[in-house]
C-alpha cells in the first residue's frame, strides 16, 4: 500500500532532521570550547543528506532520505591571544572552534521547520488511512 | 442485467491507487527538501486517469483474428512519474519548494478524501440494492 511507504518516507524525514539538529545543537554546544593545539580543536560538524533510493527498491515513487555523512568545516579555526589562559600553548595563543554561531542558529531553525512539516505530513496519512479503514461506513 | 462486482466501484479504484502514490510521492519531495540534486517529482493525476477512464470505455473489442489481443485493463502501477519545473532553482541543485509541496500535499490528501466518499456512497448504494430498502 502506497500510504504505509509514504509514512517510511516521512519517517527518514524525521530521523534526518533529528540528526541534523543534534549536529547543530553540538556545534552551540561547542561553540567556545578552548584547546591548547590545532588538532585537538572541536571543528563545526555538518551533516549530509542523500536520497535513500535503496530502501523502496520495488516503489520507484518513494524516495526517504538519510544522512550519507557528517563532515567537519574546513574553516580556519580561531586563535586568540590569552597568555594568562591555562590551556594557551607555549606562545600565549589559545585554539576555538570554527563554529558559527548565526549559521547554526538559522540551521536550527530551517531544521525545526523540516521536521514539523514532515510530521504534519505523517499526522495527513495517517488520518488518510483511518479514513479508508473506514471506507463504507 | 449482469451486475460486475469488479467494475462496481468505476474509476474510484484507479482515482484512489493513483492518488494514494501521489501522496507518497509529494511526501518524498517534502522529505528530500535538504536534499542536494534531489529534483522534486509528481504524477500528472488528470493524464493518468484519462488513460484509465479511456481504457475502460475501450476494453471490449471485437476480435476479428484469432491473434487479436484484448487490451488489459489500465495498470495504474506505470503511472508516470515527472519532474516538476522549479520555480527558484537553488544553488546545490535541490528544486522542492517546499511551500508547493505542502499545497500539493494538502490538496492531495483533500481529493483522496473526496475520492472515499465517492466510493463510501457507491457502497451505500450497493448495500441499498442489496437490501431491496
């Protein structure tokens, strides 16, 4: 039945976008936290989506998506001079992360707003298939 | 008259398997919104169900050879699936929008509605001539 795909689709939805808040809501997390060198520095993580093809091998029209992987940003990281720091290194300089705040936060907010409408979508189908349970009544 | 329980329901059937799979088509678009080169698909309800209703009227032809084949009956499973034209194509090659996916989907979800009552009322009417009421 194409109903019950389209709940596991909007379900891939959901767990993608759960994911993707849970990187962000990190990366806040992680915002300042201090290191004394440049590889053990938190870097911003970011996930990335592809379409699960896989999963409705036999149903060409469902298509879930799931998080392929999740990559650490490229960006420069920030270095700050605090000599008076515990954690600066030999030459006073202290390590924080290349996470930004603002592109987080809109992050977090384009996420929020997938996951709703994906479950609005989910609470559609689901009150479709009682009504076809229903269906002659 | 021969009464077929088959053809009982019409083209309500078909209208409910096709908008069924649109439904989960436009879910498939809602869910790959964030999707990199995810294109954003559909399915052309109004093409598809005039190769249904065209296949019913045309069901019966006359054989002139014993070779001849009876066209099958519409087979809603090849209902094609298209690509939409994006509105705002946007730089990582994604083109759902998803404010006309959801439009779609709610009108999608509405017209199945429509679709049930529409065969709750051929059963309703089956049910009273059953009955003799």
């Amino acid at each position: 039945m194409s109903l019950l795909s389209a709940f596991d689709v909007s379900g891939t939805a959901l767990s993608a976008q759960s994911v993707r808040l849970n990187v962000t809501a990190s990366n806040l997390a992680n915002a300042e936290t201090v290191s004394s060198n440049r590889e053990t520095t938190y870097r911003a993580r970011h996930p990335v989506f592809a379409t699960a093809l896989d999963m409705f091998r036999d149903k060409p029209e469902s298509a879930g998506v799931r998080v392929k992987a999740i990559v650490e940003s490229p960006a420069e990281l920030r270095m700050r001079y605090e000599p008076e720091h515990p954690l600066s290194n030999e030459d006073g300089y202290i390590f924080l992360p290349n996470v930004n705040p603002i592109e987080e936060m809109a992050n977090m907010i384009s996420a929020s707003r997938s996951y709703e409408y994906n479950v609005e979508a989910m609470n559609t189908t689901k009150q479709l298939m009682l009504a076809t349970l229903r269906l002659g009544q | 008259m021969r009464f077929n329980l088959d053809k009982a329901m019409g083209i309500h059937e078909t209208a409910l398997y096709v908008r069924a799979k649109r439904s989960s088509v436009l879910s498939s678009n809602l869910a790959n919104s964030d999707t990199p080169d995810y294109k954003a698909r559909d399915i052309d309800f109004k093409n598809v169900l005039r190769n249904a209703a065209g296949m019913q009227t045309t069901g019966n032809l006359k054989k002139t050879n014993a070779k001849h084949i009876q066209p099958g009956g519409f087979d809603a499973k090849s209902a094609e699936l298209l690509y939409r034209h994006p509105l705002q194509p946007s730089l990582d090659g994604n083109t759902v929008d998803a404010q006309v996916e959801k439009a779609k989907f709610a009108e999608n979800a509405m017209q199945y509605q429509t679709t049930l009552s529409f065969l709750t009322g051929r059963i309703k009417g089956l049910n009273k001539a059953l009955r003799g009421e």
